[in-house]
C-alpha cells in the first residue's frame, strides 16, 4: 500500500496530451456547498518512473486539494503531481455558433406560429361578421321565399363547424408560442453561460509513479470541485393520538460540478471546509484620533480529516441490498460524529447526474416517543393546534431543514425544523385540531381618569373558553402575554388566573388536563399604571 500523498504544482498551459481514460468514480463526499471526488484507474506499471493520467477532468477542480495513493505493486513510491489546464476553444466556437443557429430556428418557428394567430384571428372575426349578417338578412327573406330556409341551414351548418376548427387553430398556436418563447429563453441562458464560464477548458493531472518492477497498481486520485450541494429534508408522520412519529431524514443533492457520478459510494457531511477550521486572530485595537482596525487574516480549510475518514469501498462492498417482500425495509445511512461534523453513508451506490437534477436520496429512519399536545395562542388565532413534544435523542444533531408533516397518513403542511442537538426538546405541528376548540372573551377593558399624581390605570382581562370536542382526555397548554415595561415609569402586574408558567420577557402558559367532552375557562388580563405626559405608544 502506497503511503498517502498530497501535492499540487501548477504547469505553465502545454498542448493536450492523447485522451486516455480518466478513471472511475468510485466515491463521493458531498458537503454543503461542495464535493470531494475519488478516481480510481487501473494501469500497468513497467520498472523505473510512470506517468498516469488523469485526464479532462473539471475545471473547477482545487489544486491545492489533490491527493494520490494506491496499491498492487510491493515497493512502488509516488513522487508528485503534475497539473495542467487546456482550454478548448473550438469547441466553444463551435457551441456558440450551434445555440445561435438553434435560436435562429426556433424565432422563425414563432413567426410562423404568429402568422397562423393572426389569420385564425381575422377569420373568427369574419365568421362572427358573417354570423350577424346572416342572421339579420336570412330572417328578413324567410319571409317571401322558402329556399332560404335550406340557405340558413348551410350558413348555420359552415358557423357550427369552422368556428370551433379556428379556436382550436388558436390554442394550437397559443400552445406553441408559450413553448417556442420558453425554448428561446432557455437557449439564450445557455448561449451566455458558454460565452462566458470557464467550462470549456480541461485539468489534467499526471501522478509520477516508481516502480522496482513491473505489475499493474490501481491509483486513486482525489479532489475537491465546487457546484456540488446537499441539504437535509424529512417526512414526518404522525398519528392523532399516538405516542410515537416516524421521522425519515432525505437528503436532496444536486450537483453542476461537469462529471458525472455514476454508481459511486455517497458521504454526506455537514463540514465546511470553505469557512475555515481555526478561529479568527484577534487583533489589538489602538484608541486614536483617525484608529483603524485591522481585521483577521484570511485562513482556509484543511480537507485531508474529512477525506481520510471517507470510506473507500469496493463496488461488491456497496452493492445495494436485493429487495425483499412487502413492506419493504428501508437502508439507514451509517451516521458519524466527529467533532464539529456529521457524516452519512448512503447506502448502496448513487448516481447523480451532472445537469444540476436534484436527486432525493434516503438517508435513514427514526422512531422518537412523543407526547401530544394542543396549544392555543386565543388573542392571535384562536384555532388549536396539535403538537408533538419530543426530546432528540440521538448520538447526532438533528440538522436544520424542511419537513413533510403527515397526521394519519395525510399531509398536513411543511415545518421548517431548527437544529436540535442530542438532548434537547422540540416541538412538531401537525395543523388544527377542529375537535378542540377556544373562544376568546373581552370581559374588561377601561381606563381610569389621571389621579393626584397624574398617573393613569388601564385595566385589560379576557375569558378563554376551551371544550374538548374529542372521545378522549387532551392535555392543552394556552400561552399569552403582558406588557413587560422598559422604563420605570410604567408599573405593570398579572390580574386573573394564575399562570403555569412565567417568563421575563412577558410570556405566559397555562395548562389543563381536559377529560372527554370537558370544558374550562382561563381569565387573564394585566393592569398597567403610566403618567399621563408618557402614554405608551400600543398595548397588546
């Protein structure tokens, strides 16, 4: 086994060697917002120095992140890497002039369509003329002579036949403009895109290689590409009143990266290695009459922890389960923590094609024990809400992202989750519960007259009124708020029912325990005091 090595030396440009295969991809880490690519390519060594090629690889490609290693011959050694950039013009001129002839086509395509519009258009407007005439002049003559009655037939006969024929001349045409005019728009990004992206140009990578003897080695050949991405997504489901939901973590990855991954082994990682992996240098800050301040100096990521942590497998090793009777099983990803990363090992092999197609992997399945919960804000909306309360449990950090949400099999919306690290609470909604229901009562609301001091008292106070429409206890929690004052001037306190719950920041929280068909009510309310010369601008 070769010992790992990475290097990059930038060549001056130097004419395209032959094309020669490029390798296999045989695995992928995705980060969020790029891709670390491992190629393998079997070749045949001789004694003394080799020159394997990797060629037209993208041009995105990071020199300074390349890494070579393999295996096969006992003794062989790698001495550097070698990277060269082509650029292919002609094949730019040649994109460029196609899309142009392609774009060409397609506006004579819309005249055409056009053309046939209009003259649908000036014949229903004929047919219509013809149509009032007829009908002013054939009533007149049936009258005096009975053969206009079989010249009214024809009119009727020639109006009831052409006239749906040329409105559907129109849609035809209407149809093709809207689809000719989407093909032009299409056209024109591409043509500015080949104009201007670096796209048409190639790296080429030659790994220098001593051998003792001869044999054949397989070289893998590593690096990092940015227009590569991935972002978690769930399907929640949820039972009414259920004590446990599924929860089933996808992930919707979508590369441009100019390859295409075909059958490769997938890693998923939260790292960043774009952001850095030491911290900022603090810099002193000198007081002057003209200071600056200089800021931090610049640092990059390292790739080479996350990368010599993906696991490499062979394309037996990652073979895709065969499939088994229904319902059929779901393959879990295998999740890692590292410090400050998380890493998924999709399953079997993934193909993402390199067109920017997003491609909805599952990743794994989770069961977590919840507990239900209706939760009511009445002075906002006074619809009830069903809630799932549930701790994160697992070894990893639930990672921001949207959600399905489903309540018995039906979809109830999209949620968008936080991160959540292992032991925290979070909270899930599953829409409205129409069985349990709250009414809001406005019971006091005055103000005083200025007393001796010139202070006035504002008294607020409602009534919720909750019933429990369902066959079964629930358990509610009704969350309200009070003015918290910001100066000493204003003097607030509770008035009503006593709350669950206090916060300083002037939330609330109630909670009942209703039986079947139960009803409660809360009274809640606040009275404030302020000088008359310093009224609060709004209350709630």
């Amino acid at each position: 086994m070769f010992a790992l090595f990475s290097l990059a030396v930038a060549l001056a440009q130097t004419p395209a060697p032959p094309p020669q295969p490029s390798g296999v991809i045989e695995s992928v880490v995705v980060f969020p917002d790029r891709a670390a690519v491992t190629r393998s390519l079997e070749v045949e060594l001789v004694a003394g120095v080799n020159e394997v090629r990797f060629v037209d690889l993208p041009p995105t490609l990071q020199e300074r992140t390349l890494q070579a290693n393999g295996s096969g011959v006992e003794g062989a050694r790698l001495l550097g890497l070698d990277v060269a950039t082509r650029e292919l013009a002609e094949d730019r001129r040649a994109r460029v002039a196609e899309l142009q002839d392609q774009i060409q086509a397609t506006r004579d395509a819309i005249q055409v369509e056009q053309d046939e519009l209009e003259a649908a258009t000036a014949e229903l407007k004929f047919l219509a003329e013809l149509q009032a005439a007829a009908a002013k002049q054939l009533s007149a003559e049936m009258l005096f002579a009975e053969e206009t009655v079989d010249d009214a037939s024809a009119v009727a006969e020639l109006l009831r036949t052409r006239i749906p024929e040329v409105q559907g001349f129109r849609r035809a045409a209407n149809i093709a403009l809207r689809d000719l005019g989407a093909k032009v728009d299409a056209l024109e990004r591409e043509l500015a895109t080949v104009r201007g992206a670096a796209q048409w140009s190639r790296r080429d990578v030659v790994v220098l290689v001593e051998a003792p003897e001869p044999g054949v080695a397989e070289i893998d050949l590593t690096y990092i590409l940015s227009g590569a991405s991935w972002t978690p997504a769930y399907d929640i489901r949820a039972v009414a009143e259920g004590g446990t939901i599924a929860l089933s973590m996808n992930a919707l990855v979508q590369q441009t990266t100019g390859e295409e991954w075909s059958e490769a082994a997938l890693t998923l990682s939260t790292a960043r290695p774009a952001a850095g992996i030491a911290p900022p240098e603090l810099q002193p800050f000198w007081l002057q009459s003209d200071y600056q301040v200089y800021g931090a100096d610049e640092w990059e990521g390292d790739y080479e922890e996350v990368l010599e942590e993906a696991p490499r497998r062979s394309r037996d090793e990652r073979a895709a389960p065969a499939p088994v009777a229904a319902p059929m099983g779901v393959a879990r990803a295998a999740v890692s923590e590292r410090a400050g990363a998380t890493t998924f090992e999709v399953p079997g092999a993934a193909s993402i094609p390199g067109d920017g197609t997003r491609r909805k992997l599952r990743v794994t399945d989770l069961e977590l024990e919840t507990t239900p919960l209706r939760v009511v804000v009445p002075r906002v909306d006074p619809s009830v809400f069903l809630i799932a309360k549930t701790t994160w449990e697992a070894g990893w950090p639930l990672l921001a992202g949207e959600a399905s949400m489903f309540l018995d099999d039906a979809f109830v919306g999209v949620m968008s989750l936080p991160t959540v690290g292992t032991g925290e609470e979070m909270e899930l909604a599953f829409g409205r519960d129409d069985a349990v229901r709250a009414e809001v009562e406005l019971v006091e609301d005055r103000r005083t007259n200025p007393d001796w001091t010139g202070r006035i008292t504002v008294f607020k106070k409602w009534t919720f009124h909750l019933e429990n429409g369902r066959d079964e206890a629930v358990d509610i929690e009704l969350r309200d708020r009070v003015p918290v004052p910001t100066e000493s001037r204003y003097k607030v306190r509770y008035d009503g029912d006593e709350p669950d719950e206090t916060r300083s920041d002037g939330l609330v929280t109630f909670r009942r325990s209703l039986a079947a068909g139960a009803k409660v009510d809360i009274t809640f309310g606040y009275i404030l005091r302020y000088p008359k010369r310093h009224p609060p601008a709004v209350l709630p």
